[in-house]
C-alpha cells in the first residue's frame, strides 16, 4: 500500500514538473513583454485609477480604450520621430557618399585633447580631406560595423513594437486590477504563509520606486535632448539621444553622453551663439535627475546604484533592448527580496 502511494505521488510531482516546465517553455519568447507589462501596469495604475473614478466606474471601459489610445501615441510619436532621425541621416550620408557630395567639417586642434585624440583627429581630418578615398581604405571597418549600426536599429525598431504591446497588455491587467491583486496575494500566502500581502505591498513600492525614479527620469532626460539635438540640427540626433537614454538608465552621469554632442555642435556650427545656447541647454537637461529624482522620490531610492548598473546591462544581454527596463526593476526588487530575508533571519 505504501509502495503504491508513493508510485502515485510521484507521477503526480512528475505531471506537475512536466507540466510547469512546458508552460514554461511556451511562455519564454513572451517573458520580457509580459514583465514589462506587469511593471507598467502597477507603476501606472494609480493615476489609471483616478481617471477611472473621476469618470465613474461605468465608462471604465471607454476610459480604458482612451487611456490606451493616448499612451501608445505619445510613445509611438517621439519614439519613431527619435528612429526615423536615426534612418534619415543614415541614409543621407549613403547617398551623399554614392554622389561623391558628402562634406566632413575638418576637426580642431582641440579634439587631439580627447581620450585617443591624435587618432580621433588623424580619421577624422583624413575622412574631411577626401571621404570617398576614406571609405574606400576603409571599407572592411565601415562595412561591418554598418551592419551592426543596421542591425541594432531593427532591434531597436522591433523593441518599440514590443513596447507598445506591453503597453496594451498593461492596460488589460490594470482594468482587472481588483482580480489581479487578489490572486497575487493568495500565490503569495502559499508561498511565505501569512506575510503574502506584505511581499505583494512590498513589491508594489519597489517597482513603483524605481520606475519613477529612475526609468521616468530618464525618458524625461531623453526627450528633452533629443529636442536640444534636433533644433540646433545635429546629425544623427537619434544616436545621440539613444546613448542618453542608456547611460540614464545605468545610472552613469549623463553629461558624459551629452559631451561629444557637444563637442561636434561646436566644430559644425555657423552660428556660435546658437551653439552656445544649446550648450547650456543640454548640460541642465543632463543634470536633470539630481533635481528630479528629489520630488519624484520622496522617501529615496533604497537600492544601490551597483544594482541598477547590472540589472539594466544584464536586462539588455538577456532580452534585447527592452531589458534595459525590465532587467532595472527585477533585480532592484530581487536586492529588496534578499534584504527582507536577511533582516527576517536577524530578528529570528
């Protein structure tokens, strides 16, 4: 008899496993986008809530459609305004390189003052005298690194498309909200036993903590640039804006992605008061986030910059682009997760 029960509770972790395991498998292409829809979902879901109750619980579902409608577009709007900057002037300088038309303003005597500035300055006086016997020299380099270029903005395209998805899915999960949270806090409870409801809570304040402290700041950080770039007419704006976004989000000063924009302002520029203008306007944007990140966080950021750092480039290598978000929030709540381990073990 104990032979058989013990068959039989085997067979059923066995089904269980294979069942979990399969479940798995089907759901991993989609993981990222469901994680940043999760996280757009409880970052956003309080202000989704006002508009709700300011419109009365009947037209939830007309407030839904609209909430979604507006959102995409003013994510799709600057988004592809931000790839198509990147397009255009790639291919332009395509062109321009087939018509024999391309010019390349010579660089000044300060760039051999750069990091590896003596052959910054030697490529790129080369490349002003002839760019067409430039290219030719070097056409193995242009060639593959252009592929990479190439494939990286497909990859950027393709993640925009996600985005908005996850977006979409964000707004399902918030209109069942109420649902939602219920069976969080149950899964949770069969998890760590009565304390469930104080993980789910926890969880909710770390996402919403890092979200808004750093992924807002740096989409704000962003779009401010890209305007700053495009109006003073610097080719591939798009570029420059994308490694904005980036050393935003790892946490590293932004003033060091915003220095080489300013630096090819300044030696392609006409108008040096304009020039100047723009200098002063893109160094307050980039130190934006020590005036934002203040009233954005009222109580601080309680996770390391260490974290932010390995979760945003770790996100990146494991999903693509869109991991640059996900990876942020998961493993600044992973370190929240492994603190309130450490300090439940003390007090027991």
């Amino acid at each position: 008899m104990k032979s058989k029960i013990n068959i039989t509770s085997f067979i059923r972790l066995a089904v269980l496993v294979l069942l979990i395991l399969w479940a798995s498998l089907i759901v991993k292409p989609f993981i990222g986008v469901l994680a940043w829809a999760i996280i757009l979902a409880v970052a956003i879901y309080p202000f989704y809530q006002k508009l709700v109750t300011k419109s009365g619980s009947k037209r939830k579902k007309m407030v839904s459609i609209l909430f979604t409608l507006i959102t995409v577009t003013l994510l799709a709007v600057p988004s592809y305004s931000i790839f198509s900057s990147v397009l255009k002037s790639t291919t332009k300088t395509i062109q321009q390189l087939k018509d024999n038309t391309l010019q390349i303003a010579p660089p000044t005597e300060k760039v051999k003052e750069w990091p590896m500035g003596e052959k910054i300055y030697s490529n790129w006086e080369s490349a002003s005298e002839d760019v067409k016997a430039y290219a030719t020299t070097n056409k193995e380099f242009i060639l593959e690194k252009g592929k990479g270029i190439s494939g990286s903005f497909l990859g950027i395209m393709g993640t925009l498309v996600l985005l908005i998805i996850s977006l979409i899915i964000a707004v399902v999960f918030m209109y069942n909200a109420d649902g939602g949270y219920k069976t969080s806090v149950k899964f949770a409870n069969k998890l760590v036993g009565k304390e469930g409801e104080d993980i789910i809570i926890m969880s909710r304040n770390t996402i919403r903590s890092v979200v808004k402290g750093i992924l807002l700041v740096a989409i704000i950080q962003t779009l401010l640039s890209f305007v700053g770039f495009k109006l003073i007419g610097l080719p591939a704006a798009g570029l420059f804006t994308m490694l904005v976004m980036f050393s935003a989000i790892i946490q590293l000063p932004v003033t060091l992605a915003v220095i080489p924009a300013i630096a090819l302002a300044f030696s392609i520029s006409d108008n040096m008061t304009h020039t100047i203008i723009f200098t002063v306007y893109i160094l307050i944007v980039s130190l934006l986030d020590n005036f934002l990140k203040p009233i954005l966080l009222s109580k601080g950021l309680q996770t390391p910059t260490i974290i932010i750092f390995l979760g945003a480039i770790g996100g990146v290598m494991l999903h693509g682009i869109i991991g640059l978000f996900v990876g942020t929030v998961v493993l600044a709540l992973a370190h929240r997760f492994y603190l309130r381990w450490v300090n439940l073990s003390e007090e027991v």
